[in-house]
C-alpha cells in the first residue's frame, strides 16, 4: 500500500489545525473522504440529478441505473446473494430501528427474549428497548472477561425457548475487540434462532461476507467506510426480508393503494419509503469501489501493524491504562492516563492538532462493566501512519508532564 499516493486522495489530511497538522484519528466515528467520493456526488448533482425509479425521462432513468447499479456494488462487497437483500437506510442506527420494529412486529411476543453483548453500541441497544417498552420483551446480556473477550460458554447458556434474535457487534467501537461472530451465529442457529451483526466498525476494515458468516442480517453506515453521511445498509437473508412486515410508509413501497387497503411493493422496496438518498448511494458505491481496489485485505494487514506499533509505544507512556486487550483486535485503542479525565486530555490533544473522541462512546453499558465514565479513544484507518501515532504519543507525554 502507497500511503502517501492514499492521503493525497483525502484533500482534508493536509490541512493544519490551530497551526499543527492534523493528526485524525477519530475514525470510529467517522472517517474522511476520498476525492472520489466528493466528485462523485458533484457530479451526479450537476449532471444527472433526477428522482429515481417512477421517472420515463432520461435523466430519470440514468439516475435510477446509478441507484441500483450502487446497490449491486453494495451486493458484491459483502456477497450477498441478490440485490434483493440490500436495503438502503440512512445509516447503521436506523437499520437496526428498522429491523427491531418490523421482526418485533411479526415475530416477538410478551415474554420473548433478545440476546445483546454487554459491548454494544447504544444503536443495538435502545432500538430492542423501545421494543421491550412496546411489547414487554427481555433482553439478556453476552458478559465479556476483562481482556474485552465475550464469554462465548455463557452465550450459548443464555438460550432457551422464548430468545428470538440475537445482536452482536463484529467488532466494538471502544475495545476494538474483533468478537467471533462467525461461531456465534452457528451457536445461534443450533438454536434456530437469527442474528443481526452491528458491521459498523468491521466494514472500513476487515474482508465482511455474509454468506461465509451465514449472517441473517448485517446493518452499517456508510459515513464510516469513507462514504457519504446519510446512507446505510441493512443486509437481510430473504427468506427473512420476505416475512418482515414494512418499517414506514410512503411512496416506493407501495405496489397499489386505495383507501380501503394498500399491497406494498417487492423486496428491497417494501422497505425503502420515500425518495432514497440515491445520490449519497452512489458515493457509498464509489467508497467501496475506493476500497476494494485497495484490496481489504491489505487494508486489514497494514491496520494490524499500524495498531500493534500504537499499542506497542502507548504501552511505554507511564500510567497508561489500556482497556481492551483481545487476542482479536481492530484499530481502535481506547485507553487513560494517570488521573488525567479523558476530555482533559483530548482537548489538551486537540491543541496540538490531534484528534481524538472522548466520553462513553455510546456503550454506558459497557462503561459501568469497566468501572469508569470514559476513556479517549484513538481509531485507526487506512490513511493513518507510524509518524501520527509518534504525534499522539508524544502528545500523551506532553498532556501528563502538564498534570
Ligand atoms: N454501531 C457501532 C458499533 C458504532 O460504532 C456506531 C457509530 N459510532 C453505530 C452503531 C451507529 O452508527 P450511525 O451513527 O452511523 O448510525
């Protein structure tokens, strides 16, 4: 991989930040652009720019072969086996909404039960909640040992007759933990019971195929595989999509409608109401083209080493606690120092140009099971280098020397 030939693709890395340059290293929580993407978007808007799908016109119907040529491009990237299986949602957190609300509609009952890890993300969490407010479900908790290691015996004794889906992160935005969802599933399916993977944070980084892990279903945004914002994916076996009932209503969903009854429209569009963001689809489609000519493969080997280098030289830095130490881990290292409180040391890095997230990170779950209210969390992308993670260190050493 040519880093340097990568960051020139991102305009955004070569700026300065208060005089310094930018050090990113918030890509867990969103990552930076490519040039390709950004034009894409231009372009589309200057030069075909039409409501998709109900069009005869021209433009219309270019329009509308960009949209579904990106939910091929969508469809290649994790090998699903139709296109039929790609719903286009604004992100990871209303793929999830979608997914609570319409199999809790047709298949959880009073008393039913939903297996979460105790790492997830409040979007695997709240949506199954606002469920168990509605229709008085219960949801049981996959505890994790303190390397950031889900209990795997302890999951397969969470089953009995009333679970009826399981949600499990692949990897966690906090601990980087890489879970072994592949095997999970299977547990599930002994079970007969489905799972949906949170791919949010595996998508950007590691090879995902939802045939090889015989997932049911798998939601992620694209504003975290260097897409734009406002465009998500929910993956969904068919047999399952078939049976789920709509999420909204509106127009593309619908096959007729009368005021006495409505038949709504063929899979993916049943779940798709109203005019998709086929603009942001088509950048999505470009990102993953971006990234799959790269090879993500590569991009999960050069992330691993560059990961491994970080852990290696935050580990010398005196008072560094590390919270998430799995055999399995991605690029994201979540740590404190000393006493120092965690927006105190990003914002003092944030100075020096360093970018990094503070704060519970969305999992307060899993902030009580570790005993603290946050952490700082630096997150790793393709773009990302040995110097910067040299920056942050040296940053860290100066922080603590202020303390
Ligand atoms: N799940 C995980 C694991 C995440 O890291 C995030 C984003 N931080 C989400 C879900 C929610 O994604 P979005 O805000 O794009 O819907």
């Amino acid at each position: 991989m040519n880093i340097q030939q990568i960051r020139s693709d991102f305009p955004i890395l070569s700026r300065t930040v208060y005089g310094k340059p930018l050090v990113y290293l918030d890509n867990g929580a969103t990552t930076q652009k490519p040039r390709c993407v950004v034009e894409s978007i231009a372009d589309e808007y200057y030069s075909v720019n039409a409501n998709v799908h109900r069009g005869v016109h021209f433009l219309s119907q270019q329009a509308t072969e960009l949209h579904e040529g990106s939910r091929e491009t969508v469809r290649r990237f994790i090998n699903a086996r139709s296109t039929n299986e790609i719903v286009f949602t604004r992100g990871t957190t209303e793929s999830i909404n979608l997914l609570a609300s319409s199999f809790g509609e047709a298949f959880m009952q009073e008393g039913d039960e939903v297996i979460l890890s105790v790492m997830e993300h409040h979007s695997n969490i709240v949506p199954w909640q606002l469920l168990a407010l509605r229709k008085g479900i219960r949801l049981r908790v996959v505890p994790m040992n303190d390397r950031g290691e889900l209990l795997t015996d302890q999951y397969e004794q969470l089953f009995n007759d009333r679970t009826r889906i399981v949600g499990i992160t692949q990897v966690s935005n906090v601990l980087g933990t890489v879970n072994p969802v592949g095997k999970m599933i299977a547990t599930a399916h002994a079970h007969n019971v489905p799972v949906v993977i949170d791919a949010a944070q595996s998508i950007p980084h590691i090879p995902v195929d939802v045939q090889q892990l015989d997932a049911d279903f798998l939601v992620f945004s694209a504003h975290k595989v260097y897409g734009p914002t406002g465009v998500g994916v929910l993956y969904g076996k068919e047999a399952w999509l078939d049976r789920l009932p709509p999420y909204q209503g509106g127009g593309e969903m619908i096959q007729h409608v009368s005021f006495e009854h409505t038949t709504f429209n063929e899979l993916p569009f049943k779940f798709e109401a109203g005019t998709p963001d086929y603009i942001g689809t088509t950048g999505l489609a470009k990102a993953l083209d971006y990234v799959t000519a790269i090879g993500m493969d590569n991009i999960a080997a050069y992330e691993h080493g560059l990961t491994n280098y970080a852990m290696r030289r935050l580990r010398e830095i005196p008072g560094m606690r590390i919270f998430g130490e799995a055999a399995e881990k991605g690029s994201v290292i979540s740590f404190l120092v000393g006493n120092i409180h965690h927006f105190d040391m990003g914002t003092l890095l944030d100075r020096l140009g360093i970018a990094v997230r503070t704060g519970h990170h969305c999992a307060q779950p899993l902030m009580q099971r570790l005993g603290i209210e946050g952490t700082v969390r630096a997150s790793f992308a393709l773009y990302n280098t040995r110097e910067e993670v040299d920056a942050l260190v040296a940053g860290i050493e100066r922080v603590s020397q202020m303390f």
